[in-house]
C-alpha cells in the first residue's frame, strides 16, 4: 500500500510538472523580447514629461492553467506526457522558488545571446582593464541603432522586474549599460547576475517590493545608488546649483498612474517618497555652463536633463560620449527613435524643449570598493 501512495504521489507531481512546464515554453517561445522577471510592482520620472503625463496601458491579464481534481488523477497517471527526471527537478524547483517569492525568468534567447555577445567582445577588447567610465562607453556602443520604446515597464499591473536588451526608454539604456558595465570591470559574465545589478539599481535599497520600490525620480535613483556606492552625484563639485523645487509632479498627477489611482496605500507611499525626497537638495548646472565643465567630465558620466516642468526633477538621461575628434557629447535612447549619439552635450540640450541644464552621477569603479 505504501508504494501505491508513493506511485501516486510521484503521478501528481509528474501531472504538476507537465501542466507547468508546456505553458513555460510556450511562453518563452511566443512572449515579446522582453525579460521579465516576475515579483510585486515605474512611470518615471525620466523620458519627457509627456509620457509621464501620458494614458498607461491596460495591466495585462495571464490564464492560470487549471489544476486537475482528485478523481482524475488515475486517468492523468495512464494519460501522462513523457518528461525527464531533469526536468521534473527542474519545473518542481521553478515552483517552489516562485511558492516563496513569486519571480520567472522569461529571458528570450536572443537578448540571452546579445548578452553573450557583447561580453566575449569584451573580453577580447580586454575591456576589464579600462577605467569604469571608458567601458560604459564601450558597452553603450554596443547598442547603437536599437529602437526607442516607452512604457516598458508599466505594460502589467503587477510590478515586474523588467530586462531588455533590444529595446529601451532612456533610464532603461542607462541601467542596463550600467549593469553590464559593472560586472565587466570585475570580469563577471554570467546573465542572471547582470539580471540581480538591474534590480539592485532600479528599486529602493536594492530590492523590488511593489510598484512603489521603483525609484521613480531619477534624483531619487542617484541617492540610492549612491547609498550602495554604485554611483556618485557629483553636480555639486562642478559647481551646481540648487534647483529650488518641490518634487511632487506624481503625486499632484494621480491620476495618470493606475497604480495610484487604485490603491490609496501606493498613493501615500510615493507622497511619503516625494517628502523624504526633498530633504535632499537637487542641484544642476545650468544650460549655458555645460560647456564650461567638458574637462571635468568623463566618458560614461550619466547624464540627466534637468527641466523647469513643475514638480519635476528631470525628463531624460544618458552618458557622456567622447567622440573620435575628443569632443563631448551624448549617447541616449532617444524619444526621436533609436539609441544615438547627439554630438556637443550643450547643444543637445539647448534644444530640449523645457530644459534647464543637467544632473551628473558618475559610475564608482566596483573594483574599487
């Protein structure tokens, strides 16, 4: 009798294995390039206040697969799927980590083999032995002429942790050239950590906790990388000057961010966000000083745009781009279409509708800490 029972639960957990495992790979057959790994919940503070001001889309809705009851387990036992006792672990270990914190890697094998790409070219470049700032130039290089896409990450109403390599808004080129960067200094290659560094700089102390962890002001952003030593602002060495602002362009715009307008409690977390923000001071230099500090600036020094829109911090973000001739100017995703390099960083944003000049943060070197 007790092998019986054992046969038996071998068959659920067989059953349970098979239902998981064919949605899975369907999934990561047929989702959108877009790594997503899964846990509770961005509308930026970055990427033009327009898309901020912008209609979000509908949350995203997933079928559940159905779980078979009890009496049809016997016929399930003869009905069975083949699958390998590799596999069995492997779709019984997903769940149980999902069980205890709810993440999937949909990771598609093209931004996989992007990933790869552009590591082994590092190492060939010997890309490790250069200051931090050159490699994220580097690495910035790589995705020249990858198209512009807004949104990313608020197309699901549960907070994701979302990865992309083929597409970006403007904080998500920043972050994730970023990431790479910092894991080719101290010559770490492996996908899922590159993965971990996304969230480690995307959400308050490192962690993803819900839509209201996301840094969503990008000043906030730099204070909190600049806590973990990940990043350094250094606007007040080159002579900034305070922005005199409240920052509270989200909360005084509820409406605009579903995530809000449904739940009281992550509305008052991001007025208590906004309050704690503006004990800190948010200095910038102005427009027509930009030019002024270009040799006190670094290749790979992150740049964001500082405006005058009411409430707000900055509209969008990049790095600071040498050019072959030595001249600085800017490498963004930009609204206009694609990943680029606008050529004198002045001039670029003098033309910035709402700009006042600019926010810089510069990489700390990992190999350093």
């Amino acid at each position: 009798m007790r092998n019986f029972w054992s046969w038996v639960v071998l068959g659920f957990a067989i059953a349970s294995a098979n239902n998981s495992l064919i949605p899975d790979i369907l999934a990561f057959q047929s989702q959108p390039a877009v790594a997503a790994v899964d846990r509770q919940t961005k509308a930026r503070g970055a990427d033009a206040a327009a898309q901020l001001t912008g209609k979000t889309e509908n949350p995203e809705t997933t079928n559940q697969p159905a779980v078979s009851s009890f009496p049809s387990l016997f016929w399930e036992l003869n009905n069975l799927p083949k699958i390998s006792y590799s596999q069995l672990l492997e779709v019984l270990a997903r769940r149980a980590y999902s069980d205890n914190y709810a993440r999937e890697n949909a990771a598609q094998p093209e931004d996989i083999a992007r990933f790869e790409k552009i590591v082994q070219y590092a190492k060939q470049q010997n890309f490790p032995d250069r200051p931090i700032g050159e490699i994220v130039q580097a690495i910035a290089d790589n995705f020249l002429g990858l198209p512009y896409a807004a949104g990313l990450l608020d197309k699901s109403g549960e907070e994701k942790l979302i990865v992309t390599l083929n597409k970006f808004d403007c904080v998500l080129f920043v972050e994730t050239v970023l990431a790479i960067s910092r894991g080719v200094a101290v010559k770490d290659y492996d996908y899922q950590n590159f993965v971990n560094r996304i969230e480690e700089q995307r959400y308050l102390n490192g962690k993803i906790n819900g839509y209201c962890s996301r840094l969503h002001y990008f000043s906030e952003w730099i204070n909190d990388n600049q806590k973990r030593q990940t990043v350094e602002n250094i606007t007040a060495k080159l002579g900034g000057m305070p922005m005199n602002k409240t920052l509270n362009f989200m909360s005084q715009h509820r409406s605009s961010y579903p995530q809000m307008v449904k739940d009281e409690a992550t509305y008052q977390c991001i007025v208590n966000q906004e309050a704690d923000l503006a004990k800190t001071a948010v200095n910038y230099i102005p427009t027509n000083r930009i030019k002024s500090i270009y040799s006190q600036l670094k290749p790979g020094d992150i740049i964001a745009v500082a405006t005058d829109v009411k409430g707000l911090d900055v509209t969008h973000t990049g790095f600071v781009y040498r050019n072959a001739d030595g001249n600085l100017g800017l490498i963004h995703a930009s609204p206009a279409g694609a990943v680029t390099v606008a050529y004198d960083l002045q001039r670029y944003i003098s033309r910035v509708e709402s700009a006042i000049g600019i926010v810089v943060a510069r990489a700390i070197d990992p190999r350093s800490r």
